[in-house]
C-alpha cells in the first residue's frame, strides 16, 4: 500500500509538471539555461497564421491585437495606461512565456551580481535566429512587502533595466522589447503575497508569427 502510495504521488507530481510546462515554464529558484529559456519561448505553430493560435481565430481579432502590440513599441514604461498593462496581462495569458528569478539589489533596480548569470542566459536566448521578428514583454513583478506606490515604481525600474541590459549587452533591437510593471499586483502565490518567489521578471513571447516561417 505504501508502494502504491508514493507511486500515485509521484505520478500526481509528474502530471502537474506537465500541466505547468504547458502553461508557461517557471525557473525561479533554479539554474537557467539559454536553451529551457529559449525552448520556453518557441511559440507553438498555430493552425492560422497571427497572434491567436486557435482553429477558429477572428482576422479582425487578430488585426486588433497585432495592431496593440504594435503600438507598445517604444513606449516608455511608465506611460501604460492600467488599462494596457491590464490589456497585456490578457493578452500574454496565453503566450509563451517563463518566470525568472532575476534579483536586483536592495532596494535598487540593479541586477544582483547573483542574478547576473541568469540575465545573461535570457540574452543569449532572445538572440537566437529562431526568435527574429517576435516582439518581447518584460514584466516586472515585487513582492508585497512596502507600499503599493513604491512596488509599482520598482517594478517598473527592474523591467526598464532588463530591457537596457539586452539592448546594451546583446543588441537585441529596443524596440522588441515592450516593459511593463506591475507591482505587487500580481503574485505568482496569491496566498503568500511577501513570498520572495513574487519578486521575478517574466518575459513573454507576443508573435507566433515565427512558427509559421
């Protein structure tokens, strides 16, 4: 009986591994690498061509979005609406997407030097030719602990320092790179909203035009 237990855990624990890789890849805590970065962001090949990847996708939906989208390019940070961060939420549910644990210093928007391996792992992976042409979200994400205010400032500094990083170190184009900051808002554990684990940068995967080259 014991024997069955754990084996009925173990499959329990290796379905909701799956369940989570479908919904998006989280790395916090761990060693990341270009490749799992990079396999996190491929965009799974829609059965029609633009943003929606569903069999019964809307042109006109799909216009609209791509339209959004493009409209986020060069846009300063803190010039979103909450409307649009809101929009992009949305819009990024069902994108590819991972959760990395990129730490800044106290109260700072610097890369922690801990962190620094991690950062430059998401560099070589958003270089990579297979990811040419995709537009980039870089959301910025705080645990609760400080007033709302200052989480969503903070936010917004750490997304705005990821994307400088990429632009400066590995030339990704800025203009791929849509930041956005949310603060405290939006917990990866809702029920432990100081967990350190909220505080991570997620970087979303806007085009699946690139899996229909």
């Amino acid at each position: 009986m014991t024997s069955f237990r754990k084996l009925s855990a173990l499959s329990a624990i290796t379905l909701g591994a799956a369940l989570s890789m479908t919904a998006g890849l989280a790395l916090a805590g761990e060693k990341v690498s270009a490749d799992q970065i990079l396999n996190a962001l491929q965009p799974k090949k829609p059965l029609t061509r633009g943003l929606s990847a569903g069999s019964q996708a809307d042109p006109a939906v799909d216009a609209r979005q791509i339209q959004f989208v493009d409209s986020l390019r060069n846009r300063k940070t803190r010039s979103l609406s909450l409307g649009e961060r809101e929009e992009i939420a949305e819009l990024a549910a069902s994108k590819p997407k991972i959760d990395l644990e990129i730490q800044f210093d106290y109260n700072s928007a610097d890369i922690s030097k801990a962190s620094m391996a991690a950062a430059q792992e998401l560099g070589k992976a958003l270089s990579n030719a297979s990811l040419k042409g995709s537009t980039f979200v870089v959301a910025g994400h705080t645990d609760a602990v400080g007033s709302e205010p200052y989480n969503q400032d903070l936010s917004e500094r750490r997304a705005d320092t990821i994307k400088r990083f990429l632009t400066e170190k590995y030339g990704i184009n800025g203009a791929d790179l849509v930041t956005v900051g949310y603060g405290e808002s939006k917990p990866k554990d809702a029920s432990a909203p100081t967990d350190p684990q909220n505080r991570r940068v997620q970087v979303v995967n806007m085009d699946t035009k690139t899996a229909s080259k």
